[in-house]
C-alpha cells in the first residue's frame, strides 16, 4: 500500500489598507528540510508493505500564489494565499495514495491544510487523511468534524503511526491505541496525548526521500546569509520536551518534559548527515540549555564539541534560554560555557562551530523583565550575556521582542525601543550582524494563556486562523486595536531593519540580514 506524505504550500498573508504600503504579515520560509515529514516518513516506512512517499509543496513553484480567500480587518483587508505548488499538480500521487499523511503545527495554516484534504479526498475519495503536530493535537475536534480528516496523531508519531497504519492495513482494530482521535458512529473517540518515547530508537530522518530537493536547502532559519557559511543546511534535534512552563508556549504540553539523546546517537545522526554532504547544522531544538537545570551541562557541552568535531558550522535557532548563560555563584555570565557553546575555530579554510544565535530577551517592555518570566534575566545582566557572546565573534544575531500583552501600550513599546537601540548598539559595536524580530503575543490552544485570556480574541480561531501567528494577530491590548498593535510592531521594524531591508521584508515576509 502506498502512504504519501505532503508539505503544504506556505500561507502567504497580505494585509491592504487605504493610503498604506501593502504588508505581507506571514513570515515565509520554504528551502530548508522539513522535520516533520522527514521523521514521519521515517518512522512509517518501518510498517512491513508500506511504501512511503514525500513531497515538499513549499519549496518548488514559489513564484506561484495562489489567492484561496480575503476578509475585512479593521479599516484595511487581508488576502491570503497559498505559496508554492499547486494542488493539481500532485493531483497523480494523490490517486495512487491509500494514506495521506499532513503535519499542521501551525494554526494559521488550519485553512489550506482542510482545502488541501477537501481536493485529495475529490481525486481519490477512498484515500484517508492522517494528521498530526502541534495544531491537530489540540484541535482534533475541529478537524474531525470537518468530515475530511480520517484521523489525528495527538502525540508523538513513533508511539502511534506505525500502529495505525498497521491496523489499517490489516483492517483490524485500532481502538485500543493511544495518541489517536477519530470518529466512530458520530461521535468523537480520543484516546489522549501519548508522549515520552526514546529517542534514540528514533529512525533517521528519511533524506533519500527528499534526494533531489537537497541543493535546495539552503536558507537558515532567518534569510540568506553569507557564502561563508556553507551549504545544505540540515535542521537537528538533540532534545524533545522542555522543563520550563512559559505561558504563551505549547511545548510543554505537546511534548512533556525534557529528554534527550546520548551521544552515540548523536554521532551515528551527524555521520548520517554527512553522508549526504550536508554542510551545515540548524540547531533547532526548543530549549537546549535547559538540560543544564537537569543537571547536564557537562553532556550540553559534549554535544557541542561533537558537532564541532565533525566539521560543522552551526546555529541555534530556536536560543538558549538567557538565564542559563549566567553563573549564578560568580554573578557573572558563565563564560566558560559560552565559549563552548559559541566558540568556532577554521579548520582547513573552513569555518567550523556557532555562527549564528538566535535570543529569546522577549519581554523588553517591563521595567523587570524577570518578573514576567523567570527565565529571563534583569536587562544589565542579559547585556552582559550578549557582550560575552559577542566576543566569540557569532557572525550573526537575532533577537526577539514579544509585544501584546494586554497591559502593552504606547508607553511600553517606547521603552522597548530604547532597550532593543542599547542592543543594538552594543552588538554592532562588535561588528556583529543583527536582525530584530519583534514578535506577537499571540494566544495558541494548548498553552496556558488558551485557557488564561482566550476571551481577548476579537478574531475566532475557527473563522480567522490565518492570523493566529507571530506576525499578524487576533487581539489587541488595553491601549491597541489588533490593527493598532501590528502597526507598532511595523514601526518597530522600520526603525530597527532601516528602510532597504523593511521594504524587502514587508513586501515578501521574509527577514534580510
Ligand atoms: C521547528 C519549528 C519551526 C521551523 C520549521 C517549521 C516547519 N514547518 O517545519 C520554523 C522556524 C520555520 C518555524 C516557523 C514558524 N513557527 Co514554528 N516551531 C517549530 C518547533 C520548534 C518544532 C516543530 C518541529 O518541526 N518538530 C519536529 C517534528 C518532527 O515534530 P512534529 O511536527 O510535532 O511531529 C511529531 C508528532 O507531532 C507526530 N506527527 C506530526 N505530523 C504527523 C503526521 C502523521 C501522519 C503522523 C503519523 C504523525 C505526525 O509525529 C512526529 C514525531 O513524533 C515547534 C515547537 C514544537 N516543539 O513543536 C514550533 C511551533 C510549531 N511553531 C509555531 C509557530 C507559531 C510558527 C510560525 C507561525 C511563527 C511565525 N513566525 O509566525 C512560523 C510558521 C512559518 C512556517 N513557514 O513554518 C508554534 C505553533 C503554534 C500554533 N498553534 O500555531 C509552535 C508550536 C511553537 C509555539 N509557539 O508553541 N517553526
Ligand atoms: S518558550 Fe522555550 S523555555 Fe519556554 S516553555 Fe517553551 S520551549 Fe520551554
């Protein structure tokens, strides 16, 4: 039997208003290797008689954008479209399919995911549709109910794929899985989130099934960058899980506490890596550093040297959490660490270790940042963090700003700005490339403020997905209408891209160093 596994197009999300630039407020990313498919395929091509297929529609056809719907938002409108392949044209694999498998981890992409599985169904209505990730997890309900979707993966899909697709197959009973929800004589059966599985006995993600899209995967995290660091580039994941609880995020949820690979693991992964020529790592896990509060700095440290000592240039993608960089006896950052973590060296010509990190400083508007979130640090100290990471000459920094709280207005975005021009300033000091991102505070199910502030929705999630991301956003604050609010953070970028690289990124909603 035959299981396809597709990525779907980008949401490409264009905000129009009289007398205004045109704004794209989806942030797009398409030529890098997609985790999710790669693992699934992985993990399902293990079902004895299963062949397993993958095709990425983000990376291929980008010039294609394909409007599917446009509604009113405040005094302006937004179009949104699909970017990259259109439906039609895997219209052959679709027929030959008996499962199609989907990854929806982002909510706004709710409406071309059930477009998507509205189309498969219409060319082979005897396929059936399988999804999984952050989305589905916690809104099987919603998919379910749209008579479309066969089934959803609430947890991860090495405890539960292979299971399902096996009892399918054998057209068995697959009642008593857990991880899965589905309908059965009207009504809703879920068997429950199912987490915690080993990792190491994880399957390596499937590249040669993505053989020929490798030359395209050639876009870190945030835009190209410089010839330098070298290319393809191959996401990585040491961790799953995280021991911290920040309010506005799933992971705790989704995936449960902290885990990690050992070593050998890791080495067989990083050789697998290289036996594809991959150049390059993205480090992508969600909180690295956390293992340190598991008491495993030494092996966060083993991992690094590892990754170095294969020849790697890598970044971290996803940042560190800010208050682990600190050495809480000396009240100094730990700067033995940091030089592990973001030293590098040139071997042969070639640049080898951190090259880019991407840093989590989030709430710059409150007077005490810490008072937020205890992972945060007060702003002197998280100056002296970046000083030191400067000083191992990162080729290339990010930092987030996260606006939208419901007590955020004009007088906090102002002392945010102040502080992001202090780092600025700082980081250029060192002649050390900088983006600023600042972010929504946007309210995702499966987080605690899902069930802290959900009624501060002016846009609902089932009718207006495609604005619950980072870049666009359902609510407003005491001071913002939600227009209001994602023209601050407009301005914000404005001042902090400069004019040349702001244009560039509204007009494609891609970031530019
Ligand atoms: C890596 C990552 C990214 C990457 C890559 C995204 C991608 N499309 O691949 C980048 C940096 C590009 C990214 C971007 C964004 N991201 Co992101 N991202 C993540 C992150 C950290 C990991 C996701 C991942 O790849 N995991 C690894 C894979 C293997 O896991 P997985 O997909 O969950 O799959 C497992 C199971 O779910 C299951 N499974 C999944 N699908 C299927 C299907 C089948 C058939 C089966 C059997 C099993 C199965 O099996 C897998 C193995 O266990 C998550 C946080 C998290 N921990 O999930 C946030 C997360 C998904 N991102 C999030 C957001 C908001 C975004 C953005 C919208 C942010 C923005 N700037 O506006 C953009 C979207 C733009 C885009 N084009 O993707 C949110 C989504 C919240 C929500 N409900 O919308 C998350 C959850 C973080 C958070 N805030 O909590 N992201
Ligand atoms: S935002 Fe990062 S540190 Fe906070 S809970 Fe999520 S993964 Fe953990």
């Amino acid at each position: 039997m035959n299981y396809l596994h597709v990525e779907l197009p980008s949401l490409h999300l264009l905000w129009q208003r009289e007398g205004c630039e045109d704004v794209v407020c989806s942030v797009i990313r398409t030529n890098y290797p997609k985790p999710s498919p790669l693992l699934v395929a992985a993990i399902l091509r293990q079902v004895q008689g299963l062949e397993v297929q993958v095709i990425d529609m983000k990376i291929h056809n980008q010039e294609t954008i394909i409007p599917y719907r446009e509604f009113n938002f405040e005094n302006g409108k937004i179009i949104a479209s699909r970017m990259g392949m259109s439906f039609e044209k895997i219209e052959d694999q679709l027929k030959e399919a008996d499962f199609l498998g989907l990854s929806i981890n982002p909510t706004s992409w709710s409406n071309i995911a059930l477009d998507f599985a509205r189309f498969a169904k219409k060319v082979n209505p005897s396929l059936r549709i399988i999804i999984g990730g952050t989305e589905a997890i916690f809104r099987y309900d919603f998919y379910l109910k749209s008579g479309v979707i066969d089934f959803v993966i609430r947890g991860e899909g090495e405890l539960v794929g292979p299971a399902l697709i096996t009892s399918l197959i054998h057209k068995q009973d697959y009642s008593g899985i857990n991880g899965l929800a589905y309908i059965q004589n009207g009504q809703i059966v879920d068997t429950g989130i199912t987490r915690n599985c080993d990792l190491d006995k994880e399957p390596l993600p499937a590249i040669d099934l993505l053989n020929g899209d490798i030359p395209l995967w050639n876009m870190p995290i945030e835009y190209f960058i410089d010839s330098d660091v070298k290319r393809p580039i191959m996401p990585l994941f040491i961790t799953r899980g995280c021991n911290q609880s920040c309010d506005y995020c799933t992971t705790p949820r989704k995936y449960g506490r902290l885990r990690f690979k050992s070593l050998e693991r890791l080495e067989k992964e990083l050789q697998y890596f290289k036996s594809f020529g991959i150049e390059s790592i993205n480090i992508w896990d969600d909180s690295l550093s956390s293992l340190i509060k598991l008491g495993q700095r030494d092996l966060l440290i083993a991992y690094i040297r590892m990754i170095k000592a294969y020849g790697f240039p890598f970044e971290y993608a996803q940042g560190m959490v800010i208050s682990d960089l600190w050495d809480k006896e000396k009240n100094e950052p730990d700067f033995v660490l940091i030089s592990e973590l973001y030293g590098h060296s040139t071997i042969s010509g070639k640049f080898v270790g951190c090259y880019g990190h991407y840093t989590p400083v989030e709430f710059l508007q409150e007077e005490n940042t810490t008072a937020i979130n205890s992972k945060l640090l007060s702003f002197e100290k998280e100056l002296e963090v970046i000083k030191a990471i400067c000083r191992q000459d990162v080729k290339y920094l990010s930092f987030s700003c996260i606006l939208g709280r419901a007590t955020d207005g004009p007088n906090q975005v102002e002392f945010a700005r102040k502080r992001l021009r202090r780092i600025k300033a700082l980081v250029e000091s060192f002649g050390v490339r900088i983006l600023i991102a600042p972010y929504m505070y946007n309210i995702f199910p499966g987080t605690r403020l899902w069930t802290k502030e959900k009624d501060r929705l002016e846009y609902s999630i089932e009718e207006f997905p495609e604005m619950y991301q980072l870049n666009a956003s359902p609510h407003g604050t005491n001071y913002f209408s939600p227009s209001e609010l994602m023209q601050a953070k407009l301005d914000l970028e404005r001042e902090f891209l400069g004019e040349e690289r702001f244009k560039k990124w509204i007009q494609t909603g891609r970031y530019q160093w």
